[in-house]
C-alpha cells in the first residue's frame, strides 16, 4: 500500500472504506425503560372497540342483588321482578407521536457502522413510540383513577389514632396493621356490592414499606431458612391480602419540556394505593371498577398503528408516525377505594 495522503483519505471517507472515529457498534446509551414497569394496562382490563363513540350497558345493583321470590298466592301470581338498567358512554380521542429522519445524517451513521438499531432508524423510532405510549397511557391512569379524588371511597393516612372513619394510620407507622386494614376494606366492599376487592395497586413508597413492616415478616417469619431467608415480594402480598393481583406503579417520566432542567419522578402517586375489583378480560356478567376503551382506528386490528411517510421534496427526510386512541372510565365507582399518604 503507498503512502496515505489528505486526498485519498478523504476520498475514502466519501466511500465509506474508511471510518475516523467510529462508533461502537455493539453498545450505546439509551434510557428506555423497562417494559414491565408500565402498570396501567396490568390493572383495568382492555376492551377493544369498533367505534370511535358509543353506550354500554349497566344493570343496577340493587335489582340484581335483590330477592325477588315471593310466595305465589292461591289462584294467583306474583308482581313481575324488575331489573333496571342505563347507559354510560365511552369516546376514544386519538393521540399522535411523530418522529422525523434525517437521511443524510442517516448515511453519516450508516457508514459509521453505529449500533444496528440507530442503523435501522424505523426500529428505532418504533421502539422509542412504544416506550413512550407506556409512559402516556399510565400518565393517563394516574390521572384517571390513581388519586383520591377519583373515587367517593377514599381515605387518608395519619400519623396518630384516626379522628374518624375516613382516615388510617399509616403504614410506616409500626402500629398500623396493613393486613388486618384492607382485610377489613374488603369485607366492607364486599358486603356493599358481593365482590371483594382482586387488585391491590401500590404506589412505590408504600411497597417498600409493606416490605419491612414488623406485622408483615412476622407472619412470613418461619417459612424461610438460613440459606434463603423469608423475603417480602408481590407474590407473597398478593397471599397475605388475598389478592389475585398486587401491582407496584414504578414507571417514571420527565415532567420537563425540551430544553428544560429534567424533572424526574413517578406518574403514579408513590405514597397511595388503589383497592378495586376487576376483571381480567372485558365481561358481560361481571363488572369492573373501570375499563380501558381501545379503538382500532384503522380497522386493520392493530391498537397502536405505527407508519412510516416521505418528507417534503428537497428535505431529505422521512417521518415515523404512531397513533392510538383510548378511553380510560370508571365504570363502578362503588368497586374501587383510594387510600391516599399511607406512608
């Protein structure tokens, strides 16, 4: 090989046989965030819908819980039974996230040989949509349902003996029995509406808390042993609560605009929990403190369409697109209790 010069290094560079500085192609910095750590599609079930806007159907309480047998009279017949019913609506409002490419940087990084997914911009736009949408879906739930003043049963923490029957003694207070106190929350639903509560949803704090809490290891204390000592989890919450399913809301957003200082912090109240019944899947004969309304806006039955167009001419550009429209309702208040400063 002759000697290298200015002119032929560059035009190597300009052919992408030569590459100053390159990038590491097996490795880079990306904050995404754990997929497992979103919780608003974990709580309420999803209920995928063909229109945009509609009514569903809620069968009163009263009448379904009623006993309507009465003792048929001689030559007679008892009043017909009655079962009311009405209408809620649901509107699904479509949301959007763009992302652009800029191509000739695109080529920059392409000869770079940089990590695969800045390689294939499509994939990593995709994946970035796809982080994002958890993180605005549970901005969304938190807002909806995660609060106490979402719901008429809700309660508050104190530090001392309760003043009255809407407050508690918080959980980061020794003295308090969290067992013992949703145990005794979910009798009170259950007596009020015949379903006891399935789904504990506990704010960060709260669980590592619970996780210490004297009154819970002591009752956990002698199923372990020396090499594996007893370990406070969801799994053995959901045991001790009675739960079918306890949920921790660990997701995380900025709450800064672009430009801006970072503001850190979880979307779900770190220091509340949600008490509620729910059903896995979307049910005629079985209600649910609330619902997830999906529509396929499309109709081609993907919830979350993501699709790719040219730029304007001259702009050597492409842009990423994803859509998804939801509505996220309360659907039985009297099936959910918020629990508000329990540590």
């Amino acid at each position: 090989m002759g000697e290298r010069t200015t002119g032929s290094i560059q035009a190597d560079i300009a052919k992408g046989a030569f590459r100053p500085h390159t990038a590491l192609s097996n490795m880079a910095l990306a904050y995404f965030q754990n997929d497992a750590k979103a919780f608003a599609k974990t709580i309420f079930p999803i209920c995928p819908v063909t229109l945009s806007s509609d009514n569903y159907y809620i069968f009163n309480k009263e009448d379904l819980l009623r006993d309507n047998w009465k003792r048929k009279p001689a030559y007679g017949k008892v009043d017909p039974a009655v079962l009311s019913e009405h209408t809620e609506s649901y509107a699904c409002k479509v949301d959007q996230m763009i992302m652009g490419v800029d191509r000739i940087r695109q080529t920059d990084i392409s000869r770079r040989q940089g990590p695969m997914a800045y390689r294939d911009t499509r994939m990593q736009r995709t994946r970035v949509m796809a982080g994002q949408s958890n993180i605005h879906l549970d901005s969304i739930f938190a807002e909806r349902f995660f609060k106490a003043s979402a719901w008429t049963q809700r309660y508050s923490g104190v530090d001392s003996v309760p003043a009255n029957s809407s407050q508690f003694i918080k959980f980061s207070n020794n003295n308090s029995d969290p067992v013992e106190y949703i145990d005794q929350k979910s009798t009170e639903m259950e007596e009020k509406t015949g379903r006891r509560p399935n789904v504990l949803a506990l704010g960060v704090n709260v669980y590592n808390k619970l996780k210490l809490h004297p009154g819970i290891l002591e009752r956990i204390k002698y199923g372990g042993t020396t090499a594996n000592p007893a370990r406070v989890n969801v799994n053995v919450l959901s045991q001790l609560f009675e739960m079918e399913k306890v949920t921790v809301q660990r997701s995380i957003k900025n709450g800064a605009e672009l430009g801006q200082e970072a503001d850190m912090k979880f979307i779900g109240d770190p220091n509340g929990f949600l008490l509620a019944y729910a059903t896995d899947t979307p049910r005629i004969d079985e209600p649910s403190a609330g619902y997830i309304f999906v529509w396929d806006m499309l109709g081609d039955g993907n919830i979350m369409p993501v699709l790719n167009y040219e730029g304007e001419s001259g702009t050597h550009s492409e842009f990423i697109e994803g859509l998804m429209a939801n509505d996220m309702k309360k659907t039985a208040d009297d099936l959910g209790m918020y629990f508000a400063d329990a540590v």
